[in-house]
C-alpha cells in the first residue's frame, strides 16, 4: 500500500537458508552434497542478485514470503530433500516455505 514505509524502490540484502532432510549416506556420510546445493542454488542466485526484483518473472510483488515460494519452486525440482526454504530480510525479520 502507499501508506506503507516500504512502498518506495529500496534494497535488501536476503540471506537465504535451505533445510534439506533426508538419510545420512554411509559411503559419502552426506545427506547431501554441499557442492550439489551450491550447484543447484546458483542459476537462482544468478536471477536476483544485484537485479531489481519486481522486475524478474513472477517476482512482481516481491515480499520475503514470496520470495522463498519463487526458491523453492527453482529449487525442489532438483533437490527432493529439501524441506524449507527460510528468507532473511534482517537477522530477526524472515519468512519461510515448507511446500505446504
């Protein structure tokens, strides 16, 4: 809304923490390979970072609560164990998305 004090163009800087669940592999030890999350996150990194975010694709609106439904939709397909994603706006402000 116009009444609000963030209806103006102004930045964040997220912080984004995945949680990805799942069975400890006895070969690798892993539940998950870092360097795969890392793989998989960095396409959608590549679509925010330094970009004004109501300006990429359904984006439009772009509140922390809808910013990590836009996470998690890039990144389940890839990563099945994930589990949620959290945004950060603040170290004490986030919203997070469980698929639900």
């Amino acid at each position: 809304p116009s009444t609000h004090r963030c209806h103006r163009m102004h930045g964040h800087s997220y912080r984004v923490e995945l949680t990805l669940q799942g069975p400890v592999d006895p070969v690798t030890g892993f539940v998950v390979d870092f360097f795969d999350v890392e793989a998989a996150f960095e396409p959608v990194l590549r679509q925010l970072d330094h970009h004004t975010l109501n300006e990429v694709k359904d984006l439009e609106n772009p509140t922390a609560e809808l910013i990590s439904v836009w996470i998690w939709d890039r990144l389940k397909p890839s990563l099945g164990n994930l589990t949620q994603v959290k945004v950060f706006e603040t170290p004490f402000c986030w919203a997070e998305y469980d698929g639900s």
